[in-house]
C-alpha cells in the first residue's frame, strides 16, 4: 500500500510502498478515505527542534504519519465488539489505555499510557491503518468521509468549550489565531449561542482571515490595529466574557486584557516553553483559567452531532485536498500558509 513516511530527521516526507498492517486482537483494519494534516504532522515534516519528541517521549522513526483519519472497517479482530466489517468510522488521536486512572475517570486525553497513531506507532496517512477499537467512532450517512477526517480537530474546539464554567448563550467571545483549531472554535461557538465573535490573526495568516471573515466574524490584524481597542469598541467598552487561545506561538499577552471583569481564558494552543501573566491583569479581574489538551470521549459525540445536524460546517475550513502521492504539495501549502485544512485522500 501507499503511505506517508518520516523516515529521516530533515525536512519532507516520503511516499512509499509499505505493507497492509496486521491486526491485534482488539484492533480493526480500516481502509482510509481521507486523513487530515495536523500541526504535529507540519512540525514532523519541517523536523525543526523539537519535532520528534511528543510529551516527553522519542517518536522513532521510520513512521507512517497521520491522526485525523476516517475510513471504511475491512477487517476485525477477535476481541472487537464496538465496531464491525462496513461501518463507517473515525479516529481518536487520544489514544487513552483505558486503564490508567486518568482513563477510568473519562479523560483519555491525559492518560498517562498513550500510543497515538502517527507517532507513536504508524498512522494514517496511507491506504490502510490498524486502530484499537477502543478509539474508533462510527460515523452516520449523513457525514461524508472528508467531513469525518476533520472531527478529531472539531473535538479539539469542543473540547475547549467543554472546559468552559461560565459560558452562556449571547456571551462574546474573542478566538486567537486563524488556524483550523481557532477557525473551527469560532464555528462551535455561534453554534453554542455565542453573541460576538472575533477572530485574530497576523499578516501572515491573512488568508485564513479572508476566510474568518467570510464565514462572518469580525476579524483583526493584530500587527496592524489594537486588538484590545477594536474588542472594547465594538462591546461598549466591556470586552469579551471568553477568550480561547489557539495560537501557535503561546498564550498573546492581550489574552486577558480582553476579557471582562468577570470572564474566562481557554488556552488551547500549542504550549511551548513558559507562559506568564500581568500580575495587574490577573488581580483586576475574577477569571478562570483552563487549559484544554486534545479531546475526550464526550468530545465526539457532541463533535459528530454538530456536524450531522449541520450546526457546524466542517467542510468550509478544508481549503486543500490531495492525493496521497501529491501529499508534499499540501505540507508545502500549509508551511506558506495558503492552506487552512488540508486532507490527504488515498
């Protein structure tokens, strides 16, 4: 089968012919149809400093990359009671054991044990992948397999909302950074009743501001206006009552001054290195600060009926789709930014 592989610590991947994975006995074989490029498949890609270690651990290489797959079950073992030969499903990137205690208390994104697909053992991006069923979701008629290859970084958007202690519908909302997370936050969040919503970015990330605003939120170049005066301007000088940090550089430190007296910050970025805070800032204020990692079993649920009820449309944040064998021409996209999701489809 074709397949998507880091197989050397540079930069670029490789389209090879490898074997079709063997099954465990509480694995299914699933034929993909489409598989999302992540962030962590672009830092695996760029194979900058950093890009081969994933929570303290080495990813060894050679490996199939990829973890936003959905795909068609062709085969399963003898232990598999969730899913069967036919269904239609998708896969969660948190591959929680499901024995630690993290797991035993639901959150799988935490666990203590994980072995994602495409670092820790071999992905998806290829024309085959064994997933343990415990991480397989099905998927209804209604949600086709390219909206289904975007569910896992919807999750991520859910997840945050998840987190949310005050959040009520007609509340304003300020969303860093215009990339698929950040785009796909702003989406759950009219879903949920939001009142305002502004999405900020940088000039070079003016195309996934294009597309922020034609999806109808207010939008702001941070390197050309004063988030905080355009945020203040447009809710009579109050702020938001959320903000959701999904950029890719840490925390902005306009993250809290945005907020209200009385609000919350969601960090749902991609730490990296220490994050601080004003002191002035946090004293001023009553606000709760929660950080969101990944997704939860909750998560897909709430993920596959805001797509299968059309209260989300996944569909208009996929910018890019490829053949697994042009896979390189949507890495290049992304790192130019031209791209805001990309699916690789074998």
């Amino acid at each position: 089968m074709k397949a998507v592989v880091k197989a050397e610590q540079r930069r670029g991947i490789q389209v090879m012919d490898v074997p079709v994975p063997k099954i465990k006995p509480n694995e299914a074989l699933v034929q993909i149809k489409a598989c999302g490029i992540c962030g962590g498949d672009l830092k695996l890609y760029e194979g900058g400093p950093g890009a081969f270690t994933r929570i303290g651990r080495k990813i060894e290489l050679p490996r199939i990359i990829g973890h936003e797959p959905s795909g068609v079950v062709v085969e399963v073992g003898p232990e598999v009671r969730t899913v069967k030969v036919g269904d239609r499903v998708a896969s969660n990137n948190s591959e929680g054991c499901g024995f630690c205690h993290n797991c035993q208390l639901g959150y799988f994104n935490v666990c203590v044990n994980r072995t994602n697909i495409g670092s820790f053992r071999d992905g998806a991006m290829a024309e085959y992948c064994a997933i343990p069923q415990l991480h397989l979701y099905k998927i209804p008629d209604s949600i086709s397999y390219e909206e289904a290859a975007v569910l896992e970084p919807l999750g991520v958007a859910v997840r945050a909302f998840e987190t949310l202690v005050r959040f009520k519908a007609g509340d304003d909302v300020a969303v860093l950074g215009p990339g698929p997370i950040g785009l796909l936050a702003a989406l759950v969040a009219r879903a949920s009743g939001a009142g305002k919503v502004f999405v900020t970015g940088r000039s070079s990330s003016e195309k996934r501001l294009e597309l922020a605003r034609s999806l109808g939120f207010t939008t702001i170049n941070v390197e050309k206006e004063n988030v905080r005066d355009v945020v203040f301007a447009a809710t009579e000088g109050l702020g938001v009552d959320v903000v959701i940090d999904s950029t890719s550089k840490g925390t902005p430190p306009e993250a809290l001054t945005l907020l209200k007296g009385v609000g919350q910050l969601v960090i749902s970025a991609s730490l990296e290195g220490q994050v601080s805070f004003d002191a002035y800032e946090l004293k001023s204020r009553s606000v709760i600060i929660t950080l969101n990692r990944s997704t939860n079993p909750s998560t897909w649920f709430r993920a596959i009926n805001l797509v299968a009820s059309g209260q989300v449309d996944v569909k208009s944040v996929v910018t890019h789709k490829v053949r697994i064998e042009d896979a390189d021409q949507a890495f290049q996209a992304l790192c130019r930014r031209e791209a805001v999701k990309a699916l690789i489809l074998p």
